[in-house]
C-alpha cells in the first residue's frame, strides 16, 4: 500500500537491525516497531479520510512530503529539527516552560507547539 512505502523507517528492516544484540535492545526494539505499527495504522487512516473530504492524490502528498523534507536544504527523509528557542509568556514576560499548557508564573494559558 501506498501509505507503507513511505512508513518504511531507514533503520527499521530485518536486514539492518537495529542493535545487533539481542539482550535488552531487542525487547525495546519490538516495542518501538509495535509503537511504529500503530502510528503506521493511524495516519493510514487519517490518510484515508483526508483523501475521501478532500480529494487529495498520493502524488499531492509526496509533493507536500518533499517539500517539508526539503525545508532543511537536503532530501534525507527526514524533517529539519526545529530550532528550540525560549519563548515568554505574553503575560508576564518569564520564560515558559516546554510542554506546559500554562505559565508556570502567572497560570496564563498558552499554546504548545503540537511537533
Ligand atoms: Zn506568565
């Protein structure tokens, strides 16, 4: 399917394993591909209701895909990290803390980056 060619993570095939030990890494290696699995089923189906209400072809996507992928100069498959600057509470102007949906300071609610 089309949804799995693009899921099909660079180190995550039988032939290039991940760890070559098999002690602890190879449990939390299953882990991980369960957890990929998962996400792979989700955003297929995400994929699949934005096609139905939109209308939107897989070459559309790749398009969107290269584009994303290209934000950081190189083709890679992956996307740029983003720059993690601090951002400040438009209340009281003290840093905010990562991940908090408010102010620490003040209680003020503030949005979070969802990536
Ligand atoms: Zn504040």
């Amino acid at each position: 399917m089309f949804i799995q060619k693009l899921f099909k993570p660079l180190s995550y095939t039988n032939e290039t394993p991940l760890m070559t030990s098999q002690t602890t890494g190879g449990s939390e290696i299953r882990t991980l591909r369960c957890e990929v699995d998962r996400l792979h089923m989700i955003v297929e189906a995400l994929w699949s209701f934005i096609q139905e209400l939109t209308g939107y072809s897989d070459n559309e996507l790749i398009q969107r895909i290269t584009e994303i992928d290209l934000r950081d100069g190189k083709l890679d498959g992956k996307s740029a990290p983003k720059e993690k600057s601090t951002v400040f509470c438009h209340e009281c102007n003290r840093p905010l803390s990562k991940n908090k949906p408010v102010c620490i300071y003040c209680g003020t609610s503030v949005s979070i980056d969802p990536f």
